[in-house]
C-alpha cells in the first residue's frame, strides 16, 4: 500500500513571496490533515478535511494560509505571502475513519521542510 | 497551544536499557497516541490507548494510562539504537466535535548508544 505523498520536500523562499505545497493521502482514506511542525515543537494541526469538507480550521492563520482538497483526495497548501516565522515542516496525514467523534490512526507523509529567508 | 507535555524532553542511554517517557495533559481525552518520528522523516504511529483502557503491550513497548491523573508513560524495554528518535504523545480530546483532531506535545528526544 502507497504512503502518503507530498511535494516538494524542500524549498526555499523569500519572504512575501508564495508557496504551495502538494499533498496525495492513502486511497481511499476520508480524512486529510495538514500540520506545521516548527523545529523542536511538535506538529500543530493546521486544518482537517473530511472528504472535500473543511472540518477544522481554526488554528490556520487565514490572512495568508489557504487550503483546498479537490474531489476529496488531493490537496494543496498555500502560503502567500510568507513570513520568517512560516519556517517549518508541514506535514499532510490522512486517516481512513469519517465523522462520528473516534480517532483513527494517522499516516504521515515524509513533509516539506520550508525555509523562508 | 500544546495539550500533552512530555517528560524528559531528552533522554540518553545504552543499547539493551529501558526508557520510560512520560506525557500529561489537561483535559479529558477520548484516547491517548504514542507517535515516534526519526530524524528527517515523518510521524509512525506506534500504539492508541482509550480512555478505557489502563495498559497496552505491542512487541517492545507499553504504555500505560492513568486519567485521574491525566497522565500517561511509554516504555521502551530492551532499546536498540535504531529506536533513537523523537517520541510525541498525541491526545484526542473528549466531547464536542473532535472528529479525529489530535493535539500533540513538544515530544522526547530518545538517544540509544550502541
């Protein structure tokens, strides 16, 4: 069974310029996650998709994060414009289970380490 | 803001030893995870415990949960050097519309000495 996928693994940028990350869940798998993980700390959850519904979105700083999920599988995160302190890895997990308040595992993709200078 | 505070937030020892990692949290949980991530790689899942359930085994590890306490522990019998990583535990929080959203702590820095 394929993992989840992500790209780029690594890029560079300078602030106030855009970014956009790619990410490719475990088929068949009804829940994507995206999380910034800032080194030393651990992942904090950015927004949670259930199929193509956003599920939870609080902690994503709207002004300049955005986030899709086509067709309930794919999804792309967007940075614009960036700052210093977006910095980080950002990892997309997906998880088979739907709604119904019960946590699945969670698979992890090997995450994009963004460096904005 | 960070549900699960681990504890140490390093730890270094020799191959064949124990290691005991620790995690509290502040609020009711629907269940509890362990999550290891190696340097340069993403998060493996390692064990879930319910609310429910006081212990858990799979191979090399245990864990255990105490929820009066909001506490929870890993053990790592036998280490190897391969199990040098960073451990997090991850909290489902209880009630509202969770819907799988897992709160993680700062996590553990595991180094195994061959």
């Amino acid at each position: 069974e394929a993992g989840v996928a992500q790209s780029p693994r690594y890029k560079i940028i300078e602030k106030r310029q855009s970014v956009a990350f790619w990410c490719n869940p475990i088929s068949g798998h009804a829940t994507l996650y995206w999380y910034q993980q800032i080194l030393g700390q651990g992942p904090k959850l950015l927004i949670q998709f259930q199929n193509n519904g956003v599920v939870d979105d609080s902690q994503l700083p709207k002004d300049r994060f955005s986030a899709e999920r086509l067709k309930g599988v794919d999804s792309t995160l967007k940075i614009q414009p960036a700052k210093l302190e977006d910095s980080a890895v950002y990892l997309c997990a997906s998880s088979p289970g739907g709604a119904g308040g019960y946590t699945d595992t969670q698979y992890f993709g090997p995450g994009t380490r963004l460096t904005v200078l | 803001s960070q549900q699960g505070e681990e504890d140490p937030q390093a730890l270094s020892i020799q191959e064949g030893e124990n290691a005991t990692m620790n995690c509290s949290y502040k609020t009711s949980i629907n269940n509890l995870q362990w999550y290891r991530q190696n340097s340069g790689r993403g998060l493996v899942h390692l064990i879930l415990i319910r609310s429910n359930e006081r212990e858990k085994h799979s191979g090399r590890l245990r864990v255990t949960l105490d929820t009066s306490k909001k506490s929870s522990s890993l053990l790592i019998t036998a280490s190897r050097a391969a199990d040098t990583a960073s451990y997090f535990c991850a909290t489902d929080g209880a009630g509202g519309t969770s819907y799988g959203k897992l709160t993680f702590g700062q996590g553990t820095i595991l180094t195994v000495h061959p």
